[in-house]
C-alpha cells in the first residue's frame, strides 16, 4: 500500500485524550496534496499514527453543525 501523504494545515481542536495519550481532534487537512478538508480522528502525540476518521469539506461541516445545533443535549 502507497504512503499517505498529509499535512495538517490548521489544528482545530481537540475533543478528548485517551488514557494512552491518542487526542481525537478536528483538525484542517491536506491529503496528497489535495485541497484541505477538515478531519476529525485520532491521533498520537506526534501525529505520525492516525486512527480511522472522517474527512468533510466545508459545506458537509456546514451542515454537521446545522444537523448538531437541532440536537438537544
């Protein structure tokens, strides 16, 4: 399997640490050196291990947030 190539534009925030030190965050990522999209995964403290995640771009955010702020918590 090919590498993957990322780079983490702007770190958003983080949502939660685990007890091992992996920080699940939202974050603004280029994948490939394709246009930035924002991830939220989890990560190791030296952001060189990813877990599994979900990417959106801006307009799929936009409606997450939407979706979110319908919730009552």
């Amino acid at each position: 399997m090919a590498d993957i190539k990322f780079e983490i534009k702007q770190t958003i925030g983080t949502l939660s640490e685990s007890p091992k030190g992996w920080k699940k965050e939202l974050n603004l990522i280029s994948w490939n050196d394709k246009e930035p999209k924002y991830d939220l995964r989890d990560w190791d403290s030296e952001h060189k291990k990813m877990g599994k995640g979900v990417t959106l771009n801006a307009e799929e955010l936009k409606k997450l947030r939407d979706l979110l702020n319908c919730i009552e918590l």
